[in-house]
C-alpha cells in the first residue's frame, strides 16, 4: 500500500508540473500577437497536452487498480471499487504553535512539546493508516482532535502560517489552505476510503465476509453523506457535492451487491417463488448500478472519474440485468401450475414482476396457457443472453477491465448457463410467435441504507488541556500576561468573592483592599495560587488553598480578559449571548438609576470564605439584570467582550 501511494505521490507531482507549464503556455499565447512565437507555443502545448494525458493516465490505472491490489485472492465474485486516499503533505506544528502559546497564552511553548510531539505523531500515522477498523479509529481520533486544536490555535483574526495541503484523489491536482476545513474533510474522505477498502477485503465467500462487506459500504457512505452535508465548499473536486453524491451511489450500489450475493450464498432453490423472488432482487441490483453509471456519465463527473469505475457499472447493469430475465425464465420454463399450487399467489407473484406486459396478456394467462409460458420464457432467456453478450462487449473495450480475470469467467459463464438453457427449448417455431419480453420491476427485501459510525464520534483528551478550560483558555480571547497578586488576611473580612467553575473568577472587588490595590480588577480569573496552577479548580478548592493565608500573605496569579472588538456589531441577534452568566451582588443590589453615584448605598460585602460557604445557593440562582452607570466608573459597567464579526468566520465557516 505505501508502494501505491508512493507512485500516486509521484505522478502528482509530475502532473503538478505539467499543469503549470500548460498555464505558462496558455498564458503566453494569449499574450503574444507573433506569429511565429504562436506557433512554438502551439507546439509546446501539444507535447505538455500529450504528456498530460499519460500521466493522467497512469494515475487512472493506480486508481483503478485498487480493487485488484486489495483482492489477492481469486474469488467467484464480481469485483468491487474501493477509493484510494487522499495524500497530503507533512506538517511541523512545533514551532507556530509554540510561538501562539507564547504570544496568546503567555506561557513558556517548549514546555507544550511532549504534546506537540503526540498530535504531530498522530497525524503522520493518519497519513498511511491500517485497512481495518483500528485505521478508520486513528483516523476518527484525529478527526475529533482537530475542532480542539481549531479552538486552542486558530483565531478568528490572525493567521498562524500553517499550510494544509491536500490532493485530489482523482486528478492528483494540490488544494492548499490556511484553515483546518480541508484537514477535516480529507480525513473523513479517507474513513470513507477505508471502509470502501474493508469492504473489498472481505472474504465473500462467506455469510460474515459478505455481512462485513455491507456494514463497510454503508459506512463508507454513512461518512461520505455527513463530508457532503457538512463541509460544502471545500475547494477539491473529489469533495465537491456532485462528486461525493455519486459516491455515496456507488457504495450504496456495492452493498446492494453484497446483499444479493448473500442471498444467492446457500444457492437459488429451484422453486417459482425463490427464482422470481430472486429475479427482482438482481433487477434492483442492476437499478442502481444504472444510477450510479448515469451520474458518471455527466459532465463534469466523467472528466474526473476513472473508466474503469463507468465501465464496470455499465458492466454489472447488464450482468445483473441479464440475471434477471434468467431467473424468470427459469421460473416459467422449469415449472408448471400444478393443481396444488397455489393460483393466486402465483399470479400475484408474477404480476408485481412486470409493470406493463404486451395487449391482450395477462399474468394468468402466461400462468396456465403452456405455449404462452413457454413463449414468455423464451423471450425472457434471449434478453438474458443479449444482455450478457453486452455485458462482455463492454468488458472487452476497457484496458483496465481486461485485466481482471476473475471477472471474464463470470460473464463467460453467465453467458454459457443463459446459452444452455435457451439451447433447451430451442425449436423450428423460433419466430412463428415472436415475443419481446417485458422489463422485470425491481424489488428488495433488503434495501442498502446509510450508516453514520460510531467512530465519527470518537472521545479524545485534549493534548492541550494544561492551557486551561477551552470554554475560557481558546484561540478567540485575548488576555493580558498573568500579573501577581499578593492575599493577605484582611481580604476575608472586605475583600472580594469568587464565581464559577474553573477558572474562579474574581467578583464583587471591593476597591479598597489590599488586593485591589496591588493590581487585582473586578473580573479576574485566578489561574495559579502560590506554585499550584487553578485553571482546573473550582471555588471550594481555591478557597482550600485560600484559607490558611497568614499574615505575610499568598501570591496569587491572575489574568484579565481583554476586550478585542468593544464595538457592538451592526445587526446581531445573538449579540446578547455575550454577557456574563451572573453579575456582582453589588450589581444586582442597586435599582435606582436616578441618584447620583455618590448617593449609592452598597452593602458591606461578605468574605469570600463565607460566601462560599453560605451563598452558594444563592449564586446559583441569580438573574441576568444588567445595569448602566453613567459614569463608567463601576466595574460591572465594564465593556463587555463580544463575538467577532461575522467577516472573521468566512474563512472558516463550513456553509
């Protein structure tokens, strides 16, 4: 496998080339009005054309060759098509991120390198994972780290000089953004690949291969319906929605298939209602590899797609299709109402086979009148005979097709069963009562459905979790350096009290103490007491560590958040979502706008200990009741941080 995606790496490269160089030509001729320099650019262009379209060439045959490098083993199954994976660069986040840990988080980035060593580790493992479940795992656990490293380093408002590059899986051609949307939509466009190749592993010549094979393709299109739902824009034609439709089609189509060889797996019981019951099985398999061909078919589908792929589903629509009309007749040919048969049921059965039989038929005539069942029965088995000598034609004209063996011998022999049983009814009244037979209706007891796996939704620890709570510690706050504070004694009696979870934020300061007046502000949250860092406390465990402060008193660290767009955006309906989820009790204390500030009266506040200990119901249950002070002077009245602008999320929104 990584011999493969060496060689596809390669041709990407060699295509990359080519491509510029058809631009440069291209270019130029449209800037140059000589003559004589049209003419070798001209000449230029048909060799770069032509050297173009072997390479792409070649990068179809890797591409369609992937159903014969997953299969080693001959098996008597038609074969199926699995999705190469994308390529992509190599990374090194160590050094941006280092400096965005430093810059935004103000702490020291090389002691974040055991971590970074961990998430650079585990992308580079996605690059060539297993085809098994662990692979589609690594894969997920990477795709669920990555909204983490989104909100940890990729802000709204800077760019941090990562490149994430990625290639078109069907045309070798590079996309590259600064954002983290290709990353993700590649790596679930590679889960999606390796189910596809779970799938073509699968050992169907048994009932848990064949099961293991449909839970793949529905997986595989489980995932490729949440790429297409979720990231609609992304820039790489082998993502764009009409692609990812068609796929999601093909593996649909494939587990269809599986179905029915599941099916047919113990053998086809030579019974009227088991041969017609499988008639429209194979009908409906032959129904969709029809879709899936048709989409193919479409521009710019069938510029993008390999031939091989449109080749086999117009291939396995006539085989199939072929099958069909064999079970039919089969089931007319081989068998007569008996009167203990069961008329009724018969007839119901045949009818819901065709849509539309010939003026003047009817199911129960072709039932009971010999020579129409006979006559019927023929018409049915030429259909299949024409159709598989279709079906082979088709296989014939595709170089990539030819190559597969195991294929050859199953229309062959097709073919050669449809053959011998036309050969056993063959007479000299061939045309004296010639009938076309009509197209068998479709049916299935067991319809191909999506499923979205469970590993899309994969529970990782945040290799970053030592910054602090994301809620508050993300790439979209700004924050000041941490400053030193120093606690003493008297702070308990009139100093300040703590709010919330982790980390305990600083309310109801009272700017007459001590702490206040060596630095601490309304809103501060405490992210280390003495050496012990609190990003992860709640308020019982600071006020623990709190409460023995003695009288040279304890250093504490805090930060403040800083107000990055104190402006209130233009139209916003959310813009309230910004506000503080609890206010200080001085704030919610006061209601009479009209008197002077000086005319205020403020309630001598509790210790922070006591509040604790005593309010904690209280707090819980307080409202959200801003208030305005004119003066700007008190600390509730403070700008409050709101959401970025809208035009910041363009570069990163997935609609």
């Amino acid at each position: 496998c990584i011999k493969l995606q060496n060689k596809r790496a390669t041709l990407n490269q060699q295509i990359i080339k080519q491509m510029r160089m058809r631009a440069g030509a291209e270019n130029l001729l449209k800037a140059t009005n000589n003559n004589k320099v049209k003419e070798m650019v001209l000449l230029e262009l048909s060799y770069v054309n032509s050297d173009l379209q072997l390479l792409m060439g070649q990068l179809e045959g890797l591409n369609s060759s992937m159903e014969v490098y997953q299969n080693t083993e001959e098996t008597a199954n038609i074969p199926l098509i699995a999705l190469g994976l994308k390529e992509t660069k190599e990374i090194d986040f160590s050094s941006p991120f280092k400096d965005f840990i430093l810059e935004h988080y103000s702490e020291d980035g090389r002691s974040f390198e055991e971590e970074l060593a961990d998430l650079m580790d585990l992308r580079q493992s996605c690059r060539t994972p297993s085809r098994s479940e662990a692979g589609v795992e690594l894969l997920a656990s990477y795709y669920s780290h990555l909204p983490l490293i989104e909100s940890r380093f990729f802000s709204p408002t800077r760019q941090n000089g990562i490149f994430f590059t990625w290639y078109d899986s069907f045309t070798g051609v590079p996309v590259c953004q600064q954002n983290l949307l290709l990353e993700k939509a590649s790596i679930l466009f590679n889960m999606a690949a390796l189910y596809s190749q779970i799938g073509t592993r699968s050992d169907r010549q048994t009932r848990v291969g064949l099961e293991q094979a449909i839970a793949a393709f529905q997986k595989a299109a489980g995932v490729l319906n949440l790429l297409k739902e979720t990231f609609t824009h992304i820039p790489s034609y082998d993502m764009s929605p009409a692609m990812v439709s068609m796929l999601i089609r093909l593996m649909l189509a494939q587990a269809q298939q599986c179905l029915f060889e599941k099916m047919a797996l113990p053998g086809v019981s030579n019974q009227f209602y088991a041969l017609i019951r499988m008639a429209q099985e194979a009908a409906k398999v032959s129904e969709v590899f029809d879709q899936v061909h048709q989409f193919m078919i479409q521009t710019p589908i069938k510029d993008n797609v390999p031939l091989f792929w449109s080749t086999m589903s117009l291939v396995k629509t006539n085989h199939y299709r072929s099958m069909a009309h064999y079970f039919v007749a089969a089931a007319l040919l081989d068998h007569e109402l008996g009167p203990r048969d069961d008329e009724d049921q018969q007839e119901k059965m045949l009818s819901q086979v065709y849509d539309q039989l010939p003026e003047g038929r009817t199911p129960i005539d072709i039932l009971k009148n010999k020579d129409e069942r006979k006559r019927f029965g023929k018409a049915h088995i030429r259909r299949a005979v024409s159709g598989h000598e279709e079906a082979l034609r088709i296989y014939s004209l595709c170089e990539h097709l030819t190559k597969l063996e195991a294929l050859k011998d199953i229309l062959k022999a097709s073919h050669q069963r449809s053959l011998e049983k036309y050969s056993d009814f063959e007479n000299e009244e061939e045309f004296t009562d010639y009938v076309d037979a009509p197209d068998i209706t479709s049916k299935t007891e067991h319809r191909a459905e999506m499923e979205v796996p469970a590993a899309t939704k994969v529970k990782v620890i945040d290799f970053f979790q030592r910054l602090g709570p994301l809620a508050i510690f993300s790439a979209k706050q700004k924050w000041t350096p941490p400053r030193s504070v120093r606690i003493y004694p008297e702070d308990r009696d009139e100093g300040f009290t703590l709010k919330g979870e982790s980390p305990v934020q600083v309310v109801s300061l009272d700017p007459h103490c001590q702490a206040a007046g060596d630095g601490l502000k309304e809103g501060d949250y405490i992210v280390a007491v003495g050496k012990t860092d609190s990003k992860w406390m709640g308020v019982s465990e600071v006020m623990q560590l709190l409460k023995d402060v003695d009288e040279e008193g304890t250093e504490i660290q805090v930060v403040s958040l800083m107000d990055s767009n104190p402006s209130m955006p233009a139209k916003s309906a959310t813009f309230c979502g910004n506000l503080p989820k609890t206010y200080s009790m001085i704030c919610l204390a006061y209601n009479d706008e009209e008197k002077p500030l000086k005319n205020r009266k403020v309630t001598k506040k509790s210790s922070f200990l006591s509040w604790g200990m005593k309010n904690k119901m209280k707090s819980a249950s307080m409202l959200n009741l801003p208030t305005m002070d004119h003066s700007g002077a008190m600390s509730w009245n403070k700008p409050i941080p709101t959401f970025p602008s809208s035009s910041c999320y363009n570069s990163d929104s997935s609609h």
